[in-house]
C-alpha cells in the first residue's frame, strides 16, 4: 500500500508538537489500551460510495464532538453470543496478528461480535441474518434482571428483531492505539462491510451519536474528525480505489506509538507454504 497523506500530516504534526515541549509529560496515568472495535458501513449504491458517520455527544469524555464510524469497547458477551454466519478464517488469522495479552479465536471472533453489536446500539442497524436452529435466547438473570449487562441487554434487543449477527460479510480493514496520555486508550480494529449487508434498520439508539450522515469519502474529509479517522479514511479510499477492499492477501495497516513517536506497520499474514 501506497504511503497515506494523512498519516504523513500526523506525524509531522506531533513532531512538531514533541519539539514545541521537550520533555513535557501528561499529567494522565499511562492507561492500557481496552480491545474495541468500530465498523465502517459503505453505500456503494451511488456514483460515489459513502460511510455512515455519527457525531458523539458533547459531554463525553474520549473524542467529545467528533464525528466517528460507530464503534466501542469489547464486552465478554460478546465473545459468546450465536452468530448467524462466523467470521471468514482469513479474518481471525488477520485478527491474531501482534494480538496483545491472551490472543485468542474467541478473542477475535468477538471483535467483530462487537462491531455488530456496537452499531445496533448506536445506529440502530441489523448486520445479521435468521438465527440457526441451534440459537439460545439472550434472557436476563432470572432472579435479578438489574444484573443484566448492558451487551447482553443490547444482544436480547437485536434478537427481539428477528435475527443474530451475520459475521461473514466483515472485513477487517486497519488497527489502532490510541496514544499515551489520554483519558480513554483503545486497541480498536477497524472493520467494514457493505451496506447491502444491513439486515434491518430500527429505531433503537442509546444516544451516544446523534446527528448520523451518510458521506461520500471527500464529504465525510469536510467534518470535525478525529486525526486516527481521517488517516482511516485514507486508507479505506485506497482500497476502494484499488478495488482491493475485500481482497484477503492485502496487508492491514497498524497505528500505535513506540518511543514518544507515530508509527505505521503493515501486518502480513504469512505466505502458504507449498
């Protein structure tokens, strides 16, 4: 892949911002990053595609004001709830790379998992499709339905609609830290999907987004996003120019920091032996 403008513009402007206050350190604790995950939706249907985008809430405490793909953190629900069709092994093995901790297929299948369910919550939007026959019912605790955590009340809520995630049309696109020294950290993976692969479109939103659009790539370059987002942008622009988007060989693009500086890292899967 091709060396992405707004990463470039990034670095140079931390550099310059590591250099203005030599030896200044946050005054934050350095917090480890949380797994989450994101998804990015595109409208292919017109003369230029366009990504679903949503403003997060003023009073909010990571990326108040920003407009961001639908996304959030990993809940252990998540890695267990019935999926109408899993994860292409590509995907997980994507997935696994440079993964921190416990790496795990479980781990990564609930990446996705998350993605899903994150976009039901703050879009309203069903990527899913009719349960198996073998599908469980999402219920509350029995004897104190309060004890219920917000994922599995959020996975019960997809349910009532009729069908459980549909894991397969996913592709994971690019990853992300978020750097030292912020209130929140993150270790989120970037997933996308078409948008023929909304199932359903409700009227559920916990109210983290508000104002969602839909916005060609160089409308969606015009709004207040957050500086990771737009280097996403890029790189998703390259792919759909490429038309490489859903091609299982290309490398994923990894941002996190080392050493007080940027980084970007191609992750690779390994080649097939003969």
């Amino acid at each position: 892949m091709s060396e992405n403008e707004s990463f470039k513009a990034l670095v140079a402007e931390r550099a310059a911002a590591k250099t203005a206050t030599p030896g200044t350190k946050s005054s934050q604790p350095t917090l480890r990053p949380r797994d989450a995950a994101t998804l990015i939706i595109i409208d292919s249907e017109g003369a230029a595609p366009r990504v679903l985008l949503g403003k997060r809430r003023d009073d909010l405490k990571f990326m108040p004001g920003k407009y961001v793909f639908p996304g959030g953190r990993l809940d252990a629900d998540d890695k267990t709830m019935t999926a109408a069709r899993e994860l292409r092994p590509n995907e997980i093995d994507k997935l696994l790379l440079d993964m921190k901790g416990h790496p795990s297929a479980a781990r990564a299948r609930g990446l996705a998992m998350t993605a899903v369910r994150e976009t039901f919550e703050e879009a309203g939007l069903i990527i899913g499709g009719a349960p198996p026959a073998s599908a469980a019912e999402v219920v509350p605790p029995a004897e104190n339905p309060s004890l219920e955590s917000p994922a599995s009340k959020s996975w019960r809520q997809f349910q009532a609609h009729g069908f459980v995630p549909d894991l397969a049309p996913l592709t994971f696109l690019a990853r992300a830290i978020t750097p030292p020294g912020r209130p929140r950290r993150f270790d989120t993976r970037f997933f996308c999907v078409e948008g023929a692969a909304i199932a359903k479109t409700t009227d559920h939103n916990d109210g983290e987004l508000s104002g969602l659009v839909w916005m060609t790539l160089v409308e969606a370059r015009e709004l207040d996003l957050p500086p990771i987002t737009r280097v996403i942008l890029e790189d998703l622009a390259e792919r759909i120019a490429k038309r490489s988007l859903h091609d299982p060989s290309v490398p994923i693009p990894y941002y996190f920091n080392r050493h007080g500086t940027f980084r970007r890292e191609m992750l690779h899967l390994a080649a097939p032996t003969a």
